[in-house]
C-alpha cells in the first residue's frame, strides 16, 4: 500500500512486525532490505469489514481505545478494534480510505498530518468525509495474480 499525497509505503516501524510496534510511511524501497515489513493481508471478515495483517506473522493493525491512541499491531483477536472499512475512492479504482470500525469519524493517515516520510501512520479525523491525506493505494500482490 502507498500513501496517495506523499507516495510513500505503508509499512511496520523498524522493518518488524512486533506486538505493539507500529506502522509509518516510508519512501525507500523496501525491497532493498530483502523484507516483507511492506506487505500486508486484507483479510475479509463475515461483516465485510477487513482486517489488516502484517505479512511476515499475521499481526493485526489494532485502534487503540480512543482515537488519539496510537495504532499497533497486536496477535488477532475478536477486538472490533481489528476490523476496517475499506471505504473505495469514487474515481480510482485501487484507492482506499481504512475506516475504523470502533471510530467511525476516522481513517488512517500520517497521524502528525506532516505530509512527509518516515511518519507514524495513524487515526486521523474525516471532517465532513474523508480526504486525500487520508487515501491509500492498494497493490494486490503477484501471488494473488495467479
């Protein structure tokens, strides 16, 4: 996944997946690395709703309690807190705004709304809906291709 403003890759802090650890924009490539730390799982759930699990050890991108509360990756649970709307942009057909179910007024984004990389990716406030800052492009992976 990319952020739209910036071009930068959806991807764990520090290159893992730890329990607790969080997620940020980075604009290298992350293939460089030989890592998976950038791929992600959209797994759907029975509300269609989806949860977004690290590649490497399946770690679930978890809403804290409020929405100012960093987002981390914790082990799958039945936590609400795990389960995102994919809300499609009208216009593009890859592009996605990631709703927080158990904080519906919110999407990911650049948590410090500094359009930059390197930031902390986080729960940021859709005024009025969603905007650009808060729109991510999903690449389905090759082996999805078939």
């Amino acid at each position: 996944m990319t952020h739209h403003v910036t071009g930068t890759y959806f991807m764990c802090n520090d290159w893992h997946d730890g329990v607790g650890n969080h997620t940020q924009t980075w604009a290298q490539d992350p293939f460089a690395k030989d890592n998976t730390s950038h791929r992600w799982f959209l797994r759907q759930n029975s509300d269609g709703t989806v949860r977004i699990e690290s590649y490497a050890n399946h770690r679930c991108l978890t809403a804290g309690a409020n929405p100012p509360d960093v987002v981390t990756l914790r082990e799958r649970t039945d936590s609400l807190n795990q389960h995102w709307r994919l809300v499609s942009h009208a216009e593009r057909g890859n592009d996605f705004y990631m709703v927080s179910v158990v904080h519906p007024r919110y999407a990911l984004a650049i948590a410090d709304h500094l359009q930059g990389n390197d930031r902390l990716v986080g729960l940021t406030r859709m005024w009025g809906g969603p905007n650009l800052s808060q729109l991510w492009r999903i690449y389905p992976s090759s082996e999805d291709q078939g």
